[in-house]
C-alpha cells in the first residue's frame, strides 16, 4: 500500500522497478551502523533483496517501501516481523538527499500509522548509539528506551532499542 507523507514525499511498495537505484545508492557509508557486514556487490543481490521483500509482503511478514521525493528514488523503509506483534522499523535515505528533513518527517509518520493501523503491541526503533543522525529523528516522538544489547558477527553495532507503545 502506497503511503503520502506530505505534497511531496511518498511510500510506494518495494518493486524490482528500483532494482538499480538501490543497488547504486546501497553503499559502505549507509550500512555503517545497519547490522549488515558488506553492501550488495552485484545487482543480483539486491534483486535478491526485493524479490524476498515482495515474497514477505505477501506473506504479511514485513512492509517494504521505497521513499520517493517528487517522483524520484530517495530511499528506503520498512517494518519487519509483524506476526510478532513487536515488529522493527527501520529506514536509509540515499546520501545526496540526506540531511534534507526526509528521514524525520518519515519516521514521525510511519511510527504513527503503524501504531494506529497495525496489530501490534508496540514497535522497535533499534539504533547504534553512536548513530547520532538518526537519534535525532526521534528526538520529538518520546519513544521509550526499552533495552540495549550487542548485534552483529564481524560488525558490532551497539543497539539502543526504542518503542513506540499503542495507548
Ligand atoms: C539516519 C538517516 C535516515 C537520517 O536521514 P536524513 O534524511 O538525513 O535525516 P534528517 O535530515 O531528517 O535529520 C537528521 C537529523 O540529524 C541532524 N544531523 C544531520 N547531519 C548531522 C551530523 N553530521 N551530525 C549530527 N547531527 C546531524 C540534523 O540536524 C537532523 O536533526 P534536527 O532535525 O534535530 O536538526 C540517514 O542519515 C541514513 O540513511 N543513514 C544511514 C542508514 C541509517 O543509519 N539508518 C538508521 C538506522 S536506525
């Protein structure tokens, strides 16, 4: 399902139609702090990717989008293990188009469609906490700061897991 987040941010459902867009913008400095060891290094990874995002959405598992900024490809969002019902959202946003508001405006809306329209109890926002950007975009929504653990084999990402609660 197609969300609109304001005149000119949108989230449409991952498709394979962004294959190349996500496989170019996908890189060393966006995985930083995402508990992923090494970007896509063939196209076919990230076909991979979409098509098992797409196979997920059917099964009512996650809900992948590509975020579009008047029309154009500006990254990507997604709530992960909804039957759950404690499932985990996470986003990037391409580097050109980073610092722009996008990201903020974008999990100051999703967390509160999810919460209002999906069955959940509550949803992760988990962050490394050296990941000062995307701290900030939750600064204004009062999530809760429910747990802290060590994620990752090669790469190790220290995780403060936020929650946003259903009221
Ligand atoms: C985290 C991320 C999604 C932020 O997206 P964005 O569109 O650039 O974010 P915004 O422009 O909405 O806001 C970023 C906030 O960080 C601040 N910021 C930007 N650059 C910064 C920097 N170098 N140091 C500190 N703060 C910075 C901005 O001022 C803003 O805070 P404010 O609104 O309180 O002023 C983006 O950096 C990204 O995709 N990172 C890689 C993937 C990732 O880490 N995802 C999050 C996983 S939890």
């Amino acid at each position: 399902m197609k969300l609109k987040i304001d005149h000119n941010i949108e989230l449409v459902p991952i498709s394979l139609e962004y294959a190349g867009d996500i496989y170019e913008s996908f890189d060393e400095e966006i995985i930083r702090f995402l508990p992923i060891d090494i970007p896509p290094q063939k196209i076919e990874d990230t076909i991979a990717f979409i098509n098992h995002s797409i196979e997920q959405m059917k099964n009512e598992t996650d809900l992948v989008w590509v975020i579009l900024k008047d029309d154009n490809f500006t990254g990507c969002c997604g709530i992960h293990t909804l039957p759950s019902r404690q499932p985990h959202f996470g986003l990037w946003i391409r580097r050109e188009q980073q610092g722009q508001g996008i990201g903020k405006k974008v999990v100051q809306y999703v967390l509160n469609w999810a919460i209002t329209n999906l069955d959940v109890e509550y949803i992760k926002y988990p962050v490394d906490k050296h990941n000062i950007k995307s701290l900030r975009l939750i600064k204004e929504l009062n999530l809760v700061l429910s747990d802290v653990y060590k994620m990752g084999n090669i790469k190790k990402l220290e995780v403060e897991e936020y929650r946003l609660y259903k009221r």
